[in-house]
C-alpha cells in the first residue's frame, strides 16, 4: 500500500486553495497560491525558499493574511517615487502651505537620501529605525554637504566635525512625516499596513521657553508705550493671541463698543503667494474673545494714528481695512515685526525672547493669578485642554509645590500647650491660629 511518506514531495497533492509547491530546475522551491488584491480581487502569488518547507510557510503567511482581509501589496515602485507622488498629489491638497514646504524639504532631506532606494512593499521597521539612528548620530555638516558650500569651511572640510546632530524634536517629526505617508499608502491599499508605526522614537522633551515676569513684562509696557505699534504689543501680552493673528485683525473683527475681537484669520509669508492671509491654525483657533479696557483704548488711539497717517499718505495709501500696518497702510510683514520686537527688548534693556514667548507669558501669568485651565485654553484657541496642560505643566508643578508649601506652614503653625492653670485645673481649650 502507497502512503503518503512514498510519495516524492514535489508530486504531493495539496488542497484546493492550499496553493501548489515544487521544486524547480536550480534546486529551489517555488510556492504558488492565489489571494486577495485590491479592488476586492484575487491575484496568483509565488514565493520562493531554498526547502519546500521555508517556501510553503511564507505562502501559508500569505493565504492566512489574505483570509484575514488583508489584502496583497500592489506597490512595486521605490520609496522614493511614492513619497514624491504623496508630498505632489495628496499633501499638497491638505496641508498649509508653509507646512507642505517643511514636509517636502523633510523627504527630500532625510528620507529619500536613506530609504529611496527600496521597495515600497518591502519596507521594514528595521530599515526605518537604522535610518533614524544614522540621523541621531551623523553631522549634518559632513552627510548633506553643508561645509564644501561654504566660503570657509569650519567642520568635516577643515579637519574639525561640528558634530551638528538633529535633536530628538527634529528626528520624532521626520518619523511622524513618513508615518503619515505610509498611512495613506494603506489607504490606498498600495501596502498591506504601516510598519512606521511598530518603530518608536520615545517622547522627546519640550521645547523650553522663558516666559516674562511680571515685572519684566511691565517694563516691557512701558518701553513700548512710544512706539507706534505699542497698541499690538499691549494686546499680545494681555490676550497671548498669535504672531500671525495679530497682524491678520481687521477693524471689522474688532467691536469697540462690545469690548470684544474675533480671530478669524492669520497673516503668514508663503513662498509662492507672499503675504497671504490664511485661515486660522485650527477649527478651535477661530473665536472671540473679550478684551481689557486697557487694550481697548489703546485702540482707540491706534485708529486715530492710523487716521492721521493715512490723510498724511494721500493717495500712496493702501486700504485694505487691517488694524496693525505700515505707515503706508500695507500689511506688516511677520518678519519685520520680529525686527521691531527685537528692538524693542533691546531699548527695555530685556533679555532677547521670541516675540511667540509673549504667549507663554500670558498663558504662565494667567496660570499664576489662579485662572483655571479651560478659561486660559479658550483664550488661547487651543484644540484640545490637554495641549493646554502639557506646554504648561512645569507652572502647574510650581503652583502645587506653592500649594503644598502654604498647606505645611499651616500645619507647623502654633500648637495646643498642655498647662496647668493658676487653681490647678485644666486650662480652657482653645485653637491654633492657622495663617
């Protein structure tokens, strides 16, 4: 009788829809199976082994992954023409416009130099955690040629590596650029899933930033009150509104008699339009919000300048209706009020700060004076509260450790002292003065 152990195991039987196995002419085995494609499709596949066991299990992996629902890759393009596809027809669709040109500067810089070369659908997390670990520790200088373009080379040219490594911040956004491009790619069905996301890069420390005190901001204020933009100054500190939304106010955002701003826009620099006025950040960036009286008469006296400059002007004048703007009525460009900014801390006799830190001062001093959380994430146009909370946790820290060391003065304070009284008796109870 014939059994199975007689039968050469290039002329097995299998199941229908097990998928064949033979061995071929050059000694190796080729397995052979259909399975699931794109469009809800079915498409033959063949894997090859060096033994007909090695080739049989990477097609059982194959046909149990398919009966999984996944489907088979269709990518047969390299890393690099998918990425440039992405950054060409989908990002550039759904990003602003100056985060579209950080993206494709991010792919062409660190990603397509390392990852390019292979194959979309045999992308690994190995091949992405090596390429992020070359970028954690190679210069810069010497990898992408900064030193030879120079007039006089200081690192790699001159014998003396700079040892320029990108920060952990840098490295977290080039892994979350690719990780957003491999997640469309499944979308697509291009790739059966994102391994970018079975690589971890650890969570990268805050970006510090030294806020004002209270003083220094005063004497900020006072500094400014000369200046023929001290009104947008007032109204960044007290209301820890963006660069680009102070510059982006409209008088008619502005209700004088209400006492209240609508933030509905952001003036921003593009490369290809120039000063263009742009939406807000988010959908929560766009909110009204009521302003100080302070702040308000301010503006009062910044229309009347802007009134008096625009008669000056006669006909070079340029309406376009903004509340902050060149002495010419164009809008400011966010560069120039950087230069102006600088300035201005310069002549205060202040440290030099982002004009951005004027946020953080707003948000720490509000934070400060006991403001709760949602009052300060609404002020600020905020997405969610927990952005809120994580840029400002180490003021959150600071107010509980002020917290705990007022709650233990109280309770190191005055004690009962057990005493005799004059006729011998208990003395009557009394209580601890609690400060």
């Amino acid at each position: 009788m014939t059994t199975l152990r007689d039968i050469p195991a290039s002329r097995r039987v299998r199941a229908n829809g097990d998928g064949t196995v033979y061995q071929r002419k050059d000694g190796r085995w080729e397995a052979a199976g259909y399975v699931l494609a794109p469009g809800n499709t079915r498409r033959r596949v063949r894997v090859y082994g060096t033994t007909r066991k090695d080739a049989l299990a990477k097609l059982t992996e194959k046909i149990a992954a398919s009966n999984r629902g996944l489907p088979v890759p269709s990518a047969q393009g390299s890393v690099a023409g998918y990425l440039t596809y992405w950054l060409e027809n989908v990002a550039v669709h759904h990003l602003r416009e100056n985060t579209h040109t950080r993206y494709a500067a991010c792919v062409h810089r660190y990603l397509i130099p390392g990852l390019g070369k292979k194959k979309l659908a045999k992308l690994t997390a190995k091949d992405i955690r090596t390429r992020l670990n070359q970028l954690r520790t190679t210069c810069q200088c010497c990898t992408r040629g900064i030193d030879a373009r120079r007039d006089q080379p200081r690192c790699c040219a001159a014998g003396q590596c700079c040892h320029k490594l990108l920060s952990p911040l840098t490295l977290t956004y080039i892994h979350s650029v690719l990780k957003s491009a491999l997640e469309h790619a499944v979308r697509e069905e291009e790739i059966p899933r994102n391994v970018a996301r079975n690589v971890r890069t650890g969570t990268p420390r805050p970006r510090r930033f030294e806020p004002l005190t209270a003083d220094e901001a005063r004497q900020l204020l006072t500094a400014a009150q000369s200046h023929r933009l001290h009104a947008l100054f007032e109204l960044a500190l007290h209301t820890g509104h963006r660069k680009g939304e102070l510059l982006g106010l409209r008088w008619e955002d502005i209700d004088l008699g209400q006492g209240t701003a609508a933030i509905r826009r952001t003036l921003q620099r593009t490369s290809a339009g120039g000063l263009t006025t742009l939406p807000t950040k988010t959908r929560a960036s766009e909110r009204r919000i009521a302003l100080p009286t302070r702040c308000l008469q301010s503006l009062k006296l910044h229309h009347e300048q802007q009134q008096r400059e625009r008669e000056a002007a006669e006909t070079t004048w340029q309406h376009n209706g903004h509340v902050f703007t060149s002495a010419q009525g164009r809008p400011i460009d966010p560069t120039n009020l950087t230069r102006a900014f600088t300035t201005l801390l310069r002549n205060a006799g202040l440290r030099r700060i982002r004009f951005h830190d004027l946020r953080h001062t707003t948000a720490t001093l509000l934070l400060e004076q006991g403001v709760e959380l949602v009052v300060i994430k609404e002020l600020l146009g905020h997405a969610h509260i927990g952005v809120t909370a994580t840029v400002y946790a180490h003021v959150r820290l600071r107010l509980q450790r002020d917290a705990i060391d007022t709650l233990s003065t109280a309770l190191d304070g005055p004690t009962n002292a057990t005493t005799v009284s004059a006729d011998g008796g208990e003395p009557p109870p009394c209580v601890a003065t609690v400060r």
